[in-house]
C-alpha cells in the first residue's frame, strides 16, 4: 500500500493576469493546504506563479523535472479557472502525473449543481466533466485534510463538506499552520499609510444571504470558522518580528460579526502594541449594520484607521432585491459612528443589480453625495457560481440568462464558459465590461452609471 512518503507532491500558485499587481495579497488557502501536507511529509514542493504567466510552461516543467514531481496540486478561483484549466491540458500531454485541484471555484461550481435550477445543473455537470478530462482528483471544501485523501486514493471527488474527518470544525480551523515561506514574502509589496502590509485572515465565512454573493449555499463558505485571538495575536507577532510588518489587512468578509470576540481581539491587538512599543496600522471589511460606537472607538485606539464597507447601492428597493439585509438608513448611520470616532470610509458599491434603472442609479449618487466617502469603488456585478443569481437563473437563448426575483425583477445575464473566459472580471486597465442587463439598463449603460458615479465621487 502506498504511503505520503512515496509522492514527491508538488503546489501550484497559479497567476492572475486580471490583476493590475499580482504580488499584493497572497493566496493563503493554498499555503495552508501546503503546510498541512507539510507537517507529515518533507516531499513538499510550492512555485508561485503569480506575475510570472510570460514563461509558465517553461517553469512548470522545471518545476515537476528538478522535484521529480508526481502528485501537482493546483488552487483556482473562478476568474483564474480557465488559466489553471489550459495550464492542466499542457501538463497532461507532456507529463506522467496526478492532477488536484482545489480552491473556492470548484466548491462554488459544486454548490451551483446541488443547489440551483435544472438549466445551471446541466451547466455544472458539463463543466466539472470537462475538468475531470485532465483532472484526476477534485476537492470540494476544505482542503487541509482532504489533501490526505485526495493522495492515497483514487476518488474523482473528495467533498469535505459532507464528511466531518475532513471539513474543518471551529478547532481544527484554528489549529491549521500556516508557513509562508513557501513564497518569496519580500516580493509581496502592501502598504496601509506607509506602513510595510500584508494580509491575513482571522476568520472563515458569511452567514448572511446576500443574492449576489457567492457560497451562500456551500458550508465551506457560509459556515463561521473562527481562530483564537492568542493565535492571531501570535501570527501577528511573528510577521512583525521576523519580518518587518507594522500593517495588517485583515481579509476576513467582516470582522464585526461576533461582537465579544472582536473586543476581545481589538483589546489584545492594544495590549500588544504597548508591550511591544510599537504602533501598527491595520484595515478590514466590516458590516455597516453591527458598527456600533464603541467597536470604531476601540478600532481606532487598536490602530485601525480605514473601514471597508459593502454598502452596495443608495437605494432601498436595490437593497432589498439584492438581500442585503442593511437598509440606506443604517448605511448612513454606519457613516456617522465612524466620522465621530475619526475613522475613514472606503465605500464599495456595485451596480447592475436585478431592478436596476436610472432612477435607482441616482438614488446611489445622492446617497454618496450626502455621505461623502472618503473612497469609493465602483465595479459592475461580476456573476459567479454559487451566487443566487447564478443558481436560481434559467437559460432563455444560446448565450443569455435571466434571474428573476419574486417581485418580478430581472436581472439577464451572458452565459459565460468559465473553462475559456476570464474578461467578465474587472480588467487591470480599469476598462469595465458588463456581462449583465436589466430590462431598463443595457449593459452599455451600465458601464456609464458606473463611470458616471466614479467621476463624481472623486470630486468629493
């Protein structure tokens, strides 16, 4: 019977190409699933192809060559799918190895076969089938444990979020490692205010329901997993004395969702700050509804100087269709706490949106105008697998979609092929596309509302 220490296993961090800098933010899901296998073999080989898409084929095969690589493992998330797919077509037709892969595109694509109407069944089944032609083993959920399984066995598909040995209880999340020295950690570049960044993550998953938001359906996604405040504190500690870091993004959805445990954190992150002599810089997304003035007041003494807020929309109707849970009036109020408490506001809103029209559209421009975000993010809904405006969509014409709510408004949406398509994220020339319409806005007048919106904000 074969063993771990028999497989030469080899990580692939594959490149975005869609963002304007690839080395900002590492993808820390593939980092732990690499550790995790780490802890119990040391044949365990990691590239980083992140920005380096000009000669990957060359690297790749260096890569499996001078590691004498037979297991590769890839991560993927929906806009980087149909890079990793190409890039696993190449490898199958000049190497003799086993192909993983895992990562939140392949959950999300799952979700949308167990959970959507039969027209997205169909599409799902035919996309994983095509992946399964040059993919030996898919990983659905979790992937530190199931890497184990997904080795030794010869199993198509090994779902984490149906076997309880391999999805990650709230322990186990906060017991996985993380080693960064998988990657060249210098040649990340991340600044909060001047201040050497870089990103971490401190809790796992959403429980809201918004419409648009994908893994709304998968538990890997919409299951809270929370680390302990010691062991963020510890990982906090270790960055800032081995390499420098006085800045931390924290890339949790929202860090307010457990009010005990964020005081908890923002107390320790104070207290640490003190013991050490030194003042660091941190941001985060947080939930506009649950800020409370004591929460900014005890961020801002913590070091946190900016927020990042979905607000979404300025209007209440776009708002509900969408399931935000948050209406115009909390959002505002949201706004008022953080000006008292001196706390900047990144405001990330989006458009094209089921009943979206002009009417809607100005509503979100007199909001912003009255609020006055000290920044502002405009992008056009991008429609991923997992989202409920993907899942609960139905095909009506060759390349076309439609979501239509219980009020009767329609959102239609281009029928993408993942496997081949990646333009339908935001480009890195910031030249938007909308791959969606309502039955008031084309998709032309979208990219106008949204260029509209942004030259105003900026006068702000």
């Amino acid at each position: 019977m074969k063993k771990l220490t028999d497989y030469n296993v080899g990580f692939i961090n594959p490149p975005s190409p869609f963002l304007t800098d690839q080395r900002v933010f590492m993808s820390l899901g593939i980092l732990r699933v690499a550790t995790s296998l780490k802890e119990h073999t040391n044949k365990v080989s990691f590239i980083d192809l992140s920005g380096r898409e000009d000669n990957q084929y060359e690297l790749i095969n260096n890569f499996i060559e001078d590691n004498s690589i037979n297991i590769l493992c890839f991560t993927a998330t929906t806009p980087q799918i149909s890079i990793v797919y190409d890039l696993c077509q190449y490898i199958k037709s000049n190497h003799n190895v086993k192909i993983i892969l895992g990562g939140p595109h392949i959950t999300l694509i799952n979700s949308s076969l167990e959970n959507s109407t039969d027209d997205i069944k169909n599409k799902s089944k035919e996309h994983i089938d095509r992946l399964l032609k040059y993919i030996d083993t898919i990983v659905i959920g979790d992937g530190e444990l199931s890497i184990f399984n997904a080795i030794l066995s010869d199993n198509q598909i090994i779902n984490s979020e149906l076997d309880d040995n391999l999805f990650l209880s709230n322990k186990k999340y906060n017991e996985i490692k993380l080693d960064r020295s998988f990657l060249d950690i210098d040649s990340y570049k991340y600044e909060i205010d001047g201040n050497k960044s870089i990103n971490i993550i401190s809790q796992m998953g959403c429980p809201f329901q918004c419409e648009f938001c994908s893994g709304r359906k998968s538990k890997s996604f919409n299951r809270i997993r929370f680390r302990s405040t010691d062991n963020i504190i510890k990982e906090i500690d270790f960055l800032y004395k081995n390499h420098n870091y006085t800045g931390f993004m924290f890339y949790d959805d929202e860090l307010n969702l457990n009010k005990h445990r964020f005081k908890e954190l923002l107390e320790k992150l104070i207290k640490y700050q003190k013991n050490n002599n030194v003042k660091f810089n941190f941001r985060g997304f947080t939930r506009s509804d649950l800020l409370t003035e004591k929460q900014a007041n005890l961020m801002l003494e913590a070091g946190f100087k900016w927020l990042l807020i979905g607000f979404e929309s300025g209007s209440n109707k776009i708002l509900k269709n969408m399931n935000k849970g948050c209406t115009v009036k909390q959002n505002t109020e949201c706004f008022r706490i953080a000006r008292k408490s001196g706390l900047k506001v990144k405001a990330l809103m989006s458009i094209g949106h089921p009943g979206e029209t002009m009417d809607t559209i100005n509503e979100s421009i007199k909001w912003l105008k009255k609020v006055k975000p000290d920044e502002t993010d405009i992008t056009i809904i991008s429609i991923y697998p997992g989202s409920n405006y993907f899942n609960k969509s139905i095909k009506i014409s060759e390349n076309l979609l439609k979501y239509e709510n219980q009020d009767g408004d329609k959102l239609y949406i281009r029928d993408i092929d993942f496997l081949k398509d990646a333009n339908f994220y935001k480009s890195k020339n910031d030249s938007y596309i909308s791959f969606v319409h309502t039955d008031n806005l084309s998709e032309n007048d979208i990219i106008k509302c949204r260029d509209k919106i942004e030259s105003i904000t900026q006068k702000f």
